[in-house]
C-alpha cells in the first residue's frame, strides 16, 4: 500500500470586482485598456491572472464572439488592467453595445479563482480607424504588445560563448 500527500491550499477570499460596468480607454493607436475595479479585503499587491471574452452585437446575427483577452495583471490603485486590439472588433465585424462575458481573476501560484462574473457591461470610446476591416493580423493582435523598456536592460553583453 501507498501513501501520498497532496497539499491543497486554502485561499482566502480576497478580491471581488467592484462595479457591473467597465470603462475602457485608449492606451494606443489601436489598443484600449480595461480597468477592472476591485474590491480587495488586504492592501495586496502582486500579480494575477484574470480572463475574460469579449462580445459585441450585431444587427444580423445578434451577439458576437470578438475576442478572448487576459494574462497576468498587476493590482494598481485598486484595478487590474488587461488589453484588448481593437481590430479584433473590426475582424469580427462588431459594434456597440459590447461586454465582458465569464471574467475571472485567479491567483498566480495556484490558479484558484478569487473573483468572477458572468457579464460586465463595457463602455468603449469611440474606435479608432484602425478598427476597420482590411488588415492582417500579427503578433501584436495575438500576444499584445511588446515592453520596450526591457530589451535595454535585458540585453546580452558583447560576446556569448
């Protein structure tokens, strides 16, 4: 006979999203920030990951599916920020009013979801032209975009053996 341990860790709950409504802003030419508010038991800070997707409507087929958004986000001022291209919006061919469907805001070290919702209402700005059709997609679409204050303090010295 065996015997195994498995640790199973106990989370408090500490975050829950602060507001039925998220208002994005525009971070980019083509890129929007979506702030979602939380209500946190501790002063944390850290880092979580948090998902969501992204609908918006249509006069012919009703709902849209546009796009999946998430990664890792940092508490900052009570909000955890995650991005969405709007040319996705453009690429599924959707319009106002848009949402936020299945958010959830997980730990980092366990994947335990702390906060979660079915639907957030989320007000855009006016979109950018670049949300327009006719384009193709890349790897700023797909990973976001790329953090230009690392590569100088990350790069390589002169020779590498």
């Amino acid at each position: 006979m065996r015997t195994a341990e498995h640790l199973i860790p106990v989370l408090d709950a500490e975050l829950s999203l602060r507001a039925d409504t998220i208002s994005s802003k525009s971070v980019g030419a083509h890129r929007l920030a979506l702030p979602l508010s939380v209500n946190s038991a501790k002063a944390l800070a850290g880092h979580y990951h948090v998902y969501a997707e992204v609908w918006g409507s249509s006069s012919s087929r009703g709902a849209v599916p546009v796009a999946w958004v998430g990664g890792m986000s940092d508490l900052v001022n009570g909000a955890l920020d995650i991005g969405l291209d709007t040319r996705w919006i453009g690429k599924a061919g959707a319009v106002a009013p848009f949402e936020l469907r299945n958010v959830r805001v997980e730990d980092a070290d366990y994947f335990i979801t702390l906060a979660k919702a079915d639907r957030l209402a989320l007000n855009t700005p006016s979109l950018p032209k670049s949300a327009a059709r006719g384009f193709a997609i890349d790897n700023e679409m797909l990973i976001g975009p790329r953090p230009a204050s690392q590569f100088a303090s990350k790069g390589v010295g002169r020779k590498l053996l």
